[in-house]
C-alpha cells in the first residue's frame, strides 16, 4: 500500500475490523481508530467491520461524516435509515466473498446430512475403537433442499448443490427467472424442505422470519442451515425443536448473540456449531479489504461509492 497521508484526518476507523485491514488503513489514510481521533472536525468516511454497530451515536460523534464504508456484505450493523436521514452514503463488501460463503454453506449441508462433524467427535472419543456404530446418514442426491433468501449467495449455494444431486427449491421477497421451484411463503418452503438454508440479509424485516411455525413445517426429519444473521432464526424455538425431537438437526454459522452460542447447544450431537467463518479465508477477506480500499479511494477522489448499499 503506497501512503497518501495528508492532513486533516479525513478517515476513521471503527469497530470489528481485522488487523490487516487497520494497517491498511492507517497506512494509506493515516486513520485513527475512534477512540484516538481527538477533534473529529473533517472526517468525512467511516470504516466499519465485523457487524460492529454504526447508528446515530456512532454518527453524532463524527459531525462531518459523508460516507459509511462497511467491511462485510451484510449491513444489519449500519442504521441505513440514519444514515439517509443525514445524507450519509454506505457501501458493503458484496460479490467478492460469494463463492467463500456458497462453499460454507454446502459445507454445513453436507455436514447435517452426513454427520461428519458428529462423525469426528466419534472416533476422538474412542466409541469407534470400543466397536460402537453411526447411525446411517441421508443421502445428498435426492435431498430437498430449501434455500431461504436466493440473492447472490444463494443462487451460488443452489447451483452447487444441484452439482451435488440434490433438489432445489426456494422462496424470496421476489420470484426469480431461475428453473427452480419458487415457494410463496417459508413456511411452504420449509414443508416441502429436507433441508433449509437460509441466506436472506439480516435486519428488521427478515429477523425472526424462521420461527417456530417454520421449523415446525421442516419437522422431525429436517435440517436447517443458517450461514447469514443469527437474528432471522428465532434461536429459543430452535432451541426447543430440537429438545423435544421436532427437528432432525441444524447446522450454524451465525448466532443471535455471538460470541455467546446458546448452552443448550453446545453439547448436542444433532448440531454443527461454526463461528461465523462463512467468508473466513486468507483471498476472500483480502478481497473485501480491498474492496474496501476502493469505496474509500472513490470516495474521497469522486465523491463516490464503487459498491453503494441500496
Ligand atoms: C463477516 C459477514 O463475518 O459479510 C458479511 O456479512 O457476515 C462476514 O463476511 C464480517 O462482516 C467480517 O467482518
């Protein structure tokens, strides 16, 4: 990264954000995080990360902010509607981490159906040497899956599961021109589901949307995968579908709370725990760090967003 230090500070840098990515920053913008910022008269871009909040607190400490530069795709974490209200721009991470998500999530799928991870915990605790069995598990090919939410993510998720031999079906806000089965409600979906995998975005309008009707529809023999925000699960009906056999298993990456993963699941065998690792490589979160290099760059030369939410 070449710096292009100049002064007065014109970019800060907020919470969640991977320490890569705040060495780039300060190396190209000499940005400070929030806490060293001391006079915050001319910083006009906003870095953020890692679902860290940015609502009107974050905005009424920083009076000359213009823009909001998100690292990640999702933007639960951003008050869009704050940030319009006082003419403040933001932009995500999207497209350059589809494929690392997409992978995740067939990976929790195959994981759910094939109890590979249940499968490991098996032979680490001596059972196979003491000559006990698995259970069988289910086939891919064949298996129905459900995906809640066919953007980008979804759509990739999709098209390699049918790679897999599985059947695709879904719902979304809007029917799609895709081959698939559309579904006109979640509930409908998860019905007709072996397995649900959900990828809608996060926020208001999707939280709770996998309720306990939702998962009652899924049923006993069914699966749900969640690899977007733990808030579009209602986590306490899970949580029972599972304690009293009305659900087969889960598979998460996101959680309502994180860091904090309900007790209750913990020691199940019934479901795959993962800690929000949907675009954790080493090429996909670079990817993003640049992207994010470059919504900042176009900001302060242009005015613009290369990659503008909404
Ligand atoms: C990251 C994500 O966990 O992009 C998203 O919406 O959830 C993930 O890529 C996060 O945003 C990285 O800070």
């Amino acid at each position: 990264m070449t710096s292009e230090t100049s002064h007065p500070v014109r970019v800060v840098q907020l919470g969640g954000l991977m320490p890569f990515v705040r060495q780039w920053l300060t190396e190209r913008y000499a940005a400070p995080a929030l806490d060293d910022l001391g006079d915050p008269a001319g910083v006009e871009v906003a870095v953020v990360g890692g679902g860290a909040p940015l609502g009107a607190a974050e905005m009424d400490a920083l009076p000359d902010l213009r823009a909001v530069v998100n690292f990640g795709v999702g933007h639960d974490n951003v008050d869009l509607a704050e940030a319009t209200r006082r003419g403040v721009v933001v932009s995500n991470t999207p497209d350059v981490l589809t494929d690392a998500v997409a992978d995740l999530a067939v990976l929790l799928v195959l994981d759910v159906l094939r109890g590979a991870t249940a499968a490991d915990r098996f032979v680490r605790s001596g059972a196979w040497a003491r000559g006990e069995r698995m259970p069988l598990a289910r086939d891919v090919r064949g298996a129905v899956v459900g995906v809640l939410g066919l953007g980008r993510i979804g759509t990739a998720a999709a098209e390699r599961l049918e790679a897999f031999g599985a059947e695709v079906r879904y719902h979304s806000r809007a029917r799609k021109d895709v081959g698939w089965t559309y579904d006109a409600t979640p509930v409908e979906l998860a019905a007709a589901s072996d397995v649900l995998l959900v990828l809608t975005p996060g926020g208001a309008g999707t939280e709770h949307l996998v309720d306990a009707a939702v998962l009652d529809a899924l049923g006993p023999d069914g699966f749900l995968v969640n690899v977007a925000r733990g808030s579009v699960v209602d986590e306490v009906a899970l949580v029972a579908a599972l304690e009293e056999g009305r659900l087969a298993g889960a598979g998460l990456d996101v959680f309502a709370d994180e860091p904090r993963v309900p007790a209750a699941l913990l020691d199940r065998d019934d479901v795959v725990l993962l800690p929000h690792v949907g675009s954790a490589t080493t090429g996909t979160r670079e990817a993003m760090g640049r992207l994010v290099l470059d919504n900042v760059d176009a900001f302060l030369e242009r005015g613009e967003l290369v990659t503008p939410v909404g």
